[in-house]
C-alpha cells in the first residue's frame, strides 16, 4: 500500500508541474489558465468525504463518511484555500473508542481551464490533524491527539449553472504521528462562486 501511495503522490505532483508549465510558458493552445485578479472571487465548497485506502488504523477503526467545507480565492499566482475536513472514525476493537479525525487545512494550488465548462485543480495541503476520541474514562487533555499534515489534493470541476459547480476531490495526506500516516481521502460535492464585495477584495489587496 505504501508503494501505490507513493505512485499517486509522484503522479499529482507530475500533473501540478505541467499545470505550472503551462501557466508560465503561455501555452494556450491545450490548456488555458484562469486569470482572475487576486480576491477577485470566493468559492464556497461543501463536500461528502471519505478515507479510502488501508493503513493500521484499519485494524483498529472503520472509517466512516465524513464532510469537507473550504473557502477558496483567486492569489496573485494559483489560488488560496483554507477549510476543514472531519472523518469518523468507529471502533472495531471493544478497547479502543471511536474517534473524529478533524483536518484544518490551508492549500495552495493552480488550475487548468478544460473543455465543457470544467476545469483541473492542482496544489499542496498543509494544516493540523486531530484525534478526539469519545473516551470519558481518560482525563480531558488525554481525549485528542493533534499533529502537523502535509500532502497534495486534485480537483475536477464541472460548471454546472449560473454559480454553481461540482467536484471531485482527492487528496493524498502524510499526517506525522510517531508512526506516520498516510491517508486518501475522496471528496464529492458542490462549490457556489460570486464576486467577492469591494470592501473585502480592498481589505486583503
């Protein structure tokens, strides 16, 4: 299982260096990227998510369906995205509790515009993972775990109408507990874009 981690993590990251190739060598005939200014627009996501592939933890937890929310606008080159994913995790063995896995994430990324109102979404996700187990016999501090995460994410979107689009997501995560994790998540679900208000694009410009 590592082995196909480590494939789909050298394939993402081929794919994000030619969106970039694309981008700075003006290349448009394939590929064209969006050129919005930055904090032109905000995209809201709202995403099904669940953790797809086997580690350890499998022996102990069944991954359950969880949810992905983020706010994503246009930077000065790619696009900022910063949200939250929370997995449940149930328990398999009668001496381990459930717990919820919680990623606050921010993402850096950039996106090749493909044909048929839809696009591709390349970047790097890095923010904290947490571990709250639902164990009232422990004291309080001993309930979460939390560490630093790290990986790539990809993302199609389908323009379906007026503001509204779909995606599908997927990201490959290294969360660095003394023994590492790694974990594919895959997402699904609806982004709503709209203008991002004067006052707000003048605040962070």
């Amino acid at each position: 299982m590592l082995i196909l981690y480590k494939i789909r993590l050298f394939l993402i990251l081929i794919l994000f260096i030619l969106v970039n190739y694309y981008h700075i060598a003006g290349n448009n005939t394939l590929f064209a990227q969006t050129r919005n200014e930055a904090f032109s627009e905000i995209k809201i996501g709202l995403n099904i998510s669940a953790k797809h592939n086997n580690t350890y933890l499998n022996d102990f937890w069944s991954p359950k369906t969880g949810f992905t929310g983020n706010i994503e606008t246009p930077f000065y080159f790619g696009s900022i995205t910063a949200g939250l994913t929370v997995l449940p995790f149930k328990s398999t063995n009668i001496k381990m509790p459930d717990y919820t896995g919680q990623l606050i994430f921010l993402c850096w990324g950039n996106e090749l515009i493909l044909p048929y109102n839809s696009s591709f979404y390349f970047g790097f996700k890095t923010g904290n993972y947490t571990m709250n187990f639902a164990d009232d016999t422990v004291n309080t501090n001993l309930k979460s775990e939390s560490e630093f995460a790290a990986g790539l994410t990809s993302r199609l979107n389908i323009r379906a109408f007026n503001n509204f689009e779909f995606n599908i997501t997927g990201d490959a995560i290294k969360i660095f507990t003394k023994k590492k994790m790694n974990i594919i998540v895959f997402s699904a679900g609806l982004n709503y874009i709209f203008s991002a208000p004067a006052w707000l694009k003048e605040f962070l410009d």
